[in-house]
C-alpha cells in the first residue's frame, strides 16, 4: 500500500544525455481518498480478490476506518 501511495521507481527512461525515473503508483484521486484506498482490491494467496478494508480488518484488528 506504501508504495501504491509515495510510487516506486521501476525503471529509467533515456532522452539523448538526459535521464527521467519512471514512477509507478495509484492514481491521484485513489490516493486523496480513504475511502478509495479502502476499496481497491487485494489479491489473496488463493487467488481471491477482497477489497483492502477486509484485509486490513483481518491482518491489523484494531485500524479504525
């Protein structure tokens, strides 16, 4: 989620002498809101999909909403 939100630099692209990072993370409007974060979906181990609020309720009991 960390990375989702402050991004992650996963590669370099090169203009002539210059570089430029490129930078992965969710969209602006996702990462504004709580209520967006909550909603986006986690991918399980067994290959389920359950929004992040369901996780977070599981892994981390006492995170309030």
């Amino acid at each position: 989620m960390g990375i989702g939100i402050g991004g992650m630099v996963i590669a370099e692209t090169v203009e002539g002498l210059e570089r430029y990072p490129i930078q992965v993370r969710f969209p602006r409007e996702d990462r504004d809101s709580l209520a967006n974060l909550s909603s986006l979906p986690i991918l399980t181990k067994s290959g389920a999909t359950v929004p992040w609020r369901r996780w977070r309720n599981w892994w981390w009991p006492t995170a309030r909403p």
